[in-house]
C-alpha cells in the first residue's frame, strides 16, 4: 500500500522484534502510549494478547483513533461492551480482524442462500482447527482461554453474517488432549441459530505444528433440502453438490484476505466505508464463546 505510512510499531518482545530490523529501523517504539503522543496518526491496529485489548482500545478511542482490533474483542463480554461504550461515547469506529468476510466464495456462498439454491438449509458442520499457537495464546491470564476461545468466534461471525441470524444455544465439550498447556487444546461446540439451523464446530488445536500448510483451517459443509455445499477457505476450495442443477460445481483459488482486511482499515480511516465486522460483531461471537465456557463447566445446553 504505497500511500500508508506505518508511524510505529510496538513489540516488547526482543525476538520477534530482531527479525525485522530493517524494516523496523525508526519506527520501533517501546510502548503503546507513545503512538498516542505522535502527530497524524490516523488509524491503529492492535494485535496484543486478547487480555490487553480493553485498556488499549480505550485509550485509543479516547485519542480519537479508529482500530482495528484482532479477535477476540476481549476475554470478557464486560470488558467488551465497556470499550463498544467508551468508543461510541467519542464517536470511534472500531472494526475487529474477522477476514473471513471478505472472502468471495463466502459471499458466493450467502447469495446461494439467499437464491433458495440449496433449499432450506438445514445444518453446518464447520470447523477451525489449528495449530497449538503457544506464546501467550496458552496463558489463560492473557487469552481468556485456550482452543475455544481462539477458533470459535471467526465460525460464529461468519454463519451469522452468511445467515444474518444469531446464536440461540450452545452445548460445548472441551479438554487437554494433545499438548502439556494450562489450557483446553480441544473442544467442539453443538449450536443453534434463530433461523433453526444446527451447527457443530471443532474449535481444537489439532493440526501437526511442523507439516501443516497453513495455521489452521476453516471449513464449513451447509447440507440443504436442494442441496449440499463444502467451503475450504485455506485456501478455499468451493464445492456444490446441486440438485436443481444436476451436478457437482467445483471451483478453487487463492484468497487473499488479509489484504482484503487492510484495505478495508484504510477506507474507514479515510471516511469511505464501515469496517465489515465492527466492535457489535465482536462482542456478539465472544457472546457465543462465554457461553460455551458456561456449557462446559455445568455440562448444560446454555441458551443466548
């Protein structure tokens, strides 16, 4: 993006940080706050452990800086209706990092429905397994959680944005299994949606952390009366079992969503669009997430 300069950067990690000084030669500062004292700083993104968000997106919206905050909003539905409250207060937009909504085949796939061509959906199987991230992603101080806190909510805000539904009920299981953390590494939730969709997700950290392609994965299966789709988004792989047509639609190709996702941040910032997920959309998926923590320690369906 040749017209954005990047006004600074905080990582108070010395390793990561060491890898990229070149790039980072001038702009490295040692804290949060000092982006907030320098001029002309038109839009931050933060990618802190999930704890930190609170305090850092209230201080920006404060400044009067819009955000784009990766997901969770926050580890705590509280917290995350106090930093939606003090941004409206001084009118800051904040957008959270759910790229899934910018991929095309997901688009493709909300116009399917809505063109009927799957019938009545019926059920999803959908899963984000990925690697066990480590770092502070295990720390239950930091994150709020461990597997079901990282993989639920990027599922949860796109089956609502694809169905423009919400989640009425969950039931979720969930335990240590595959690594020596303090936090759960496997889960997989049953849900239901107010359009009467069932859903179940895998929210585990399953994926072997040295031969997997990619981070992790998402995929969804919609099974329709008329039809039955299968969506991989890493990268996606769209197929379309159709009735009406006949036959079997396939089509596949990279994504790009990570772009996608910043170009979105730099529109806001120049007034010329609203983020794709904002702070609302955040707090619905960690909404979802807090209920399944509730459904797993009483071993009830939980309703929302």
């Amino acid at each position: 993006m040749p017209a954005i300069e990047v006004a600074g950067v905080v990582e108070q990690n010395s390793e990561k940080l060491s890898a990229h000084t070149d790039v980072l030669e001038g702009i490295s500062l040692p804290d949060y706050q000092s982006i907030l004292h320098r001029e002309a700083v038109d839009g931050v993104i933060l990618c802190s452990a999930n704890a930190k968000h609170k305090s850092m997106a209230i201080d920006f919206a404060r400044a009067g800086i819009p955000m784009l905050c990766e997901k969770p909003i926050a580890t705590k539905t509280a917290d995350a209706r106090e930093m939606l409250a003090v941004c409206q207060a001084h009118d800051v937009p904040l957008g959270i990092c759910f790229p899934v909504r910018f991929s095309e085949p997901l688009r493709q796939v909300k116009r399917l429905i809505q063109q009927e061509a799957l019938g009545k959906v019926l059920a999803v199987k959908a899963t984000n397994r990925g690697m066990m991230p480590g770092d502070w992603f295990a720390d239950p101080r930091l994150s709020g959680g461990g597997a079901v806190m990282d993989h639920t909510v990027h599922v949860v805000d796109a089956l609502r944005w694809l169905f423009d539904a919400e989640f009425t009920q969950v039931f979720a299981h969930a335990a240590t299994r595959l690594h020596p953390v303090p936090v759960e590494d496997v889960g997989l939730l049953t849900l239901e949606m107010s359009n009467e969709v069932i859903v179940t997700l895998d929210t585990s950290w399953s994926r072997p952390n040295r031969s997997f392609p990619t981070w992790g994965d998402v995929t969804l299966e919609l099974v329709g009366t008329q039809g039955v789709l299968s969506l991989d988004l890493l990268p996606w792989t769209l197929n379309h079992y159709s009735e009406a047509a006949g036959k079997h639609v396939v089509e596949a190709r990279d994504g790009g969503l990570n772009e996608r996702l910043l170009e979105n941040l730099v529109e806001v910032v120049q007034g010329k669009a609203e983020f794709a997920a904002n702070g609302v959309d955040g707090l619905r998926a960690l909404e979802v997430v807090e209920a399944a923590y509730q459904s797993i320690a009483t071993q009830k369906v939980v309703a929302l």
